[in-house]
C-alpha cells in the first residue's frame, strides 16, 4: 500500500473520529474540581521509598536452562497513596493483577538474549479522568469505547509490530483499535547490551495524560555474565531503581491538571509542558530510604512529562556514573550512578534537584534546589562493602565514527505561535504534521550524520526509536532570528544559509556522561545539533559482521518506527515524526 494513500486515509479518519469525540469523550470535565494543595501542607520524608513490584521477564526449566518469559500486564482505573497526609488518588497503574497494580509499574527483570512476550491488557474505563483535549489528533478518537493505550519499551530494540506505534493503540477488550495496531503478545528480543529501560504508555495526543495517570515502569535488561565481573552493588537491597516525577494535587489527592488550554480558542485544555510542584519517587511524595554505610547502585530515571532533573546530594557526597560513557546503562535519560554512602560522616543526605522548570540552553542556569528525597544513614557498617567501581565499564562497543555516515539529514524543530502571541499552538518537526507521508527512510546496517536545529524556545529531548545516537557536536547559531524567519518561510536549511549562520558559532562541550551511544538528547535552543545515528544493533566487537549489520527480526515489515520530542505534551501536539527503515 502506498505511504500517501495509507496516510491520507488514516488523516480523514482522524478528522471524522474526532469530531465523534470530542462529544463523548468529556470526562475529565466532569470529575475532579476542588482545591489545590499547597504542596508545603505535605510532610516531606514520611513515606518510605518503596521498591516496585519485580516481575521476571524469563523462565528457568527444571534443568536450569533460560526460556522465553510470558507476562501479562493489565492497566487498571485504581487509587494509589501518594503521601501519608494524602487522600488516596484516582490512577491508572500497570500490574500483574488489579490488586498488584503499582505507580510506577512492577520493574521487568528481562535476561540479556532471552525473549520476554508481554500481553498488555487494558482494563481502562470508558473515558479518561483527566482532560485530553479533543482538539489534538489524539487516539481518544475511539470515542465512547474506552481510553486508547499503547506501550513503548523505551530504548528497546524490537520489531515495529511491538514497539508501541503510537497508532497502534487500543482500547479495553480490544473494542477499539488504531489503525496500525498489532495483536499481543508484544516480543522483546533483549538481544541488546544491559541496561535500564522503561516502558510507558504511547497513544497518540494522550501520552502525556496516561502516563500522568500513571502508565509507566521500569524494565531492566540484565547479563549476570558481564556484569558481574565489574562487581557494581548488587541484589535487591543495594540495587535500587528510582522513578522520577513531578505532579500537582488537589486537596482531596486527585491529580491536578489544568483544564484550560494556554491558546484556549485552538486547544481549549492543552498546554504546553506540565510541571507539578511535588517530587514523587517510587510514587511516594519526597520519601525517604534507610541505607546502609556502603555503596549503592541507583538507576535513575525521569518520568516526568517535561521536567529536567539536575540532581546532587547532600553531605559531600557524590555520583559516580556508572552508565554514562559507557553501554552499561539504557542509552536514554537514565542515570545509572553509585553512591558511597560511607564517604559521609552525616546521618543523613538529601538528595535535590536544581534544575530550572522549563529547562533553558545553558546548562550553568540553575534554580532554588528543590529536595526529592531523604537518605537517612545507619550509623555501623554491618558487614564488609565487597562491591567496587570500575574504572572502565565494557569497553568493546563500538566508538561512534562520524566517518561511516551513509547520509546526513537535517530535522528541524518548529513551534508555532498563534498570531500575536507568544503561546504555542503546535510543534512540528521538519515543518511537517505527524500524519504527513513518512519522510526518513534510513536503511538497515548504516548509520547517519542527523543535524538537528532547534528554531524553537525550549530545550527538546529528542527520542529515536530502534536506533541509538551519540552527540557529535553542538554549537550556536549567529543571528538566529534572521535564520529563523528564513526557515519558517522555506523550510530549507540550505537556502537559508546554515553554514554562513554557523561560521563563527559557539560550540558547546558535550558533557562526558552525555558523549556515549544514547537514544535521548536534550537538543539545545538556537543551536545544531549534530548526532551519528545507528540504524543497526549495538554488538562487541566479537559479533559477526552480519550480526553487526542485521537486526534479530524483520526491521522492514510492520507499522514502523517513530521519532520525536520526548516532552510528553510536545509530542501528543506533533512533535513526532514516522520513521520507515529500509534494506
Ligand atoms: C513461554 O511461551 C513460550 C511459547 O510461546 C514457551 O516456549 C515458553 O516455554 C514459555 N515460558 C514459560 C516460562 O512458560
Ligand atoms: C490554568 O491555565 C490557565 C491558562 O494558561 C491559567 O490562566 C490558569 O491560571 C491556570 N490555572 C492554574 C490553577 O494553574
Ligand atoms: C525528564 O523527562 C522529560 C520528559 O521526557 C524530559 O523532557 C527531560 O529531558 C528529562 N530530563 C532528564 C534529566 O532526564
Ligand atoms: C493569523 O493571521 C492571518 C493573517 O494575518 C490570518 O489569515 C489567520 O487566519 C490568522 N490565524 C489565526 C489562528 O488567527
Ligand atoms: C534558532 C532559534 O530560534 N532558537 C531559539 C531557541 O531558544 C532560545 C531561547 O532559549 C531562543 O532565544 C532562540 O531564538
Ligand atoms: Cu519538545
């Protein structure tokens, strides 16, 4: 079928859906109401950090040999405690079982090179609690039927048919489904270096409202047989996963998301970027964890829908990333660190974020540092700290070579204001709509020189699926405003002279923990970005050169792939492009 055709036919349904929609699909008008909560009512450090649910990705027969796991997970309308002093709030909240069901969701333990399929199955009501704005082009065109879903494991390599397009969403018993939907279960190969990963909800134009909701997770994908011999602090006690977000509540704990749009006569309810002014860690408000006087890994990971996060700690103590030039970690915006807690004398250390809301270019800007949460440490070592930090994690990936760069592409990030104002209405990239006919066609086995300019105010993590990248270069454009209202009218770098713009620009050091192979950047304002693009796996370098080049499944087949602005409310208004590999 032809990408046009294809694509034009999905537009007019949208339209038609949507206008179904918008009549039906009001609930979160209608629920909720009542004040908000002045976040200083809530007592910071009363809950204790808890540590999600662990479900195992893999089976082990009576012999003891690895097979394919089989899971299924439901997403369920439930309540959750997100303070002691806090009614329970209304959620929806992954887990093995209604009862069982968590935010965030239970951590996957996948096994390196063992399949792992997930049944993803939605118990959602029929309409959501929290306003979505029907004005978006959002999967919420199923109408009455229920609150489409979709899963994304972030930074997985897996087919398109279970990489959560977000067009393949679905309602509860299948009642709806999205145009590129794909039966469960989902496979993922984990046929990929070790690392954190996370899942989360994907539909169209609702990412950023059910992951709110509380539709995301852990996923880790582990390899006792490299990890081990690097000896980083292990077991469930000292290897600790951290789920960060922020939200605003009412008083009577319900979430709180502002019903009015910022541009309210072109999206009556959505805005441009969500910000809470509570820290939930493990779905606690600013918890604490009683620690021991050793080292801890924690791997950190941000799952806010726009909120950067600058963390440090109290009473001299120190991150030592471990994941951060290396492969170790999930190549996302997860920090993957070791604390020593026995290089402070103090009995407890806060851990705070300084980190400007929204996050502007220059990485010295700093804010009034915000606590997230409270370590408090025991004062005896009890037993010997065996565990250690490598001075060098797995070397023997791949260094990104700009040289072997099959083609360079140029994506631009717009935002577009309406007429005499400064709010946005919609982003796009490349000045193109996410149902335009795809666009980025790269072909299996090569990498690619991307250049990414930002015309845009704000800082844009950009996300590729299936692919990993790794910073090339970053440096300022000169007169961007002359450069911008070129673009804006033609929309080609080229023609408006991004050489002559860049001679002479500011080029920005990539911090050290940034320059390894990723698949999230914080794309700098007024600045190119230049990024290696790798559309082939990540193997040692003991792998064949057909390994090398090939993925473990048909990258060419199914629904596609996608890339985009990981601010959640970016991407639900477009900031999202399709993505097709080819052979
Ligand atoms: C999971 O299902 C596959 C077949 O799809 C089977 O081979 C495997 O043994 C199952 N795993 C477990 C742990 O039951
Ligand atoms: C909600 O958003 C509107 C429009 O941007 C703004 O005027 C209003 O103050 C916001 N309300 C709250 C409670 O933040
Ligand atoms: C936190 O997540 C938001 C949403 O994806 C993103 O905008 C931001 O880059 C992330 N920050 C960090 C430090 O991971
Ligand atoms: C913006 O202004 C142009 C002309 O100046 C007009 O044609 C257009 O309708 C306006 N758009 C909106 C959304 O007001
Ligand atoms: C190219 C461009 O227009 N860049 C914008 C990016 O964001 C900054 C603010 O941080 C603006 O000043 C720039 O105009
Ligand atoms: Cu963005």
């Amino acid at each position: 079928m032809g990408e046009r055709r294809s694509a034009c036919l999905l537009a007019v349904a949208m339209v038609l859906l949507q206008a179904a929609a918008a009549a039906v699909l009001g609930g979160g008008e209608r629920s909720g109401g009542g004040a908000l909560l002045d976040p200083r009512r809530l007592e910071k450090f009363v809950d204790e950090l808890p540590d999600m649910p662990r479900l195992r990705g893999y089976g082990v027969t009576e012999g003891g040999a690895l097979v394919a796991g089989n899971l299924t997970i439901g997403m369920y309308d439930t309540t959750w405690k997100f303070h002691r002093d806090l009614p329970a709030t209304r959620v929806f909240a992954y887990g093995a079982s209604r009862e069982a069901a968590t935010v965030p969701g239970p951590t996957i333990e996948a096994m390196r090179g063992v399949p792992t399929h997930v049944t993803w199955a939605n118990h959602l009501p029929a309409s959501h609690f929290l306003p979505w704005d029907p004005t978006l082009a959002t999967a919420a065109a199923a109408g009455a039927r229920g609150v489409p879903t979709v899963v994304h494991l972030h930074g997985g390599v897996q087919h398109s048919s279970s990489d959560g397009h977000s067009l393949a969403w679905f309602t509860a018993g299948l009642a709806a489904t999205g145009p590129r939907f794909s039966r469960p279960p989902y496979a993922y190969p984990n046929r990929q270096p070790p690392g954190n990963l996370w899942y989360h909800d994907h539909a169209m134009g609702l990412t950023r409202v059910n992951i709110l909701a509380g539709l995301m997770g852990a996923y880790r994908v582990v390899s006792p047989g490299e990890e081990a011999p690097l000896n980083l602090p292990s077991g469930e006690a000292f290897d600790r996963n951290l789920v960060l977000f922020d939200r605003d509540f009412r008083a009577d704990g319900a979430l709180f998301m502002n019903r009015t749009g910022n541009n309210p006569d072109v999206h009556p309810q959505w805005q441009p970027e969500y910000f809470g002014s509570v820290v939930v860690v493990n779905g606690k408000a600013w918890p604490y964890l009683r620690v021991r006087r050793r080292r801890y890994r924690f791997r950190i990971l941000n799952a806010s829908n726009a909120r950067f996060f600058r963390l440090s700690l109290s009473g001299g103590l120190r991150f030592v990333h471990v994941g951060s030039d290396s492969f170790l970690v999930a190549p996302s915006e997860i920090a993957d660190v070791v604390v020593d807690f026995a290089e402070s004398s103090a009995g407890a250390a806060v851990l705070s974020n300084d980190a400007p809301a929204p996050y502007p270019g220059d990485p010295g800007d700093k804010a009034e540092p915000v606590a997230v949460m409270k370590f408090l440490i025991e004062d005896a070592a009890t037993e010997p700290d065996t565990s250690a930090v490598p001075a060098s994690l797995m070397p023997h990936y791949p260094r990104p070579d700009a040289r072997e760069a099959a083609a360079t592409r140029r994506i631009t990030m717009y935002e577009y204001t309406k007429n005499g104002t400064d709010e946005p209405t919609h982003l796009y990239l490349n000045a193109r709509s996410y149902m335009e006919p795809v666009t980025e066609t790269p072909r299996e086995g090569t990498s690619e020189v991307w250049e990414v300019i930002n015309l845009t105010d704000d800082n844009h993590p950009l996300h590729v699926h299936l692919a990993l990248f790794a910073v090339l270069e970053q440096r300022s454009l000169r007169r961007v405003d002359e450069f911008r209202d070129c673009m804006v009218r033609r929309n080609d770098a080229g023609a408006c002279g991004m050489g002559r713009h860049l001679a002479g620009g500011r080029r920005h050091v990539v911090p050290p923990q940034e320059r390894g192979w990723k698949n999230v950047f914080k794309v700098r304002p007024s600045a190119v970005t230049r990024i290696l693009v790798r559309f082939k796996p990540l193997a040692s370098d003991d792998a064949s050169p057909e390994e090398d080049s090939r993925f473990p499944f048909d990258v060419t087949t199914g629904p596609g792939y996608v890339y985009h602005c990981h601010i959640l409310d970016h991407e639900d208004n477009e900031m999202m492009r399709p993505m097709k590999i080819v052979r």
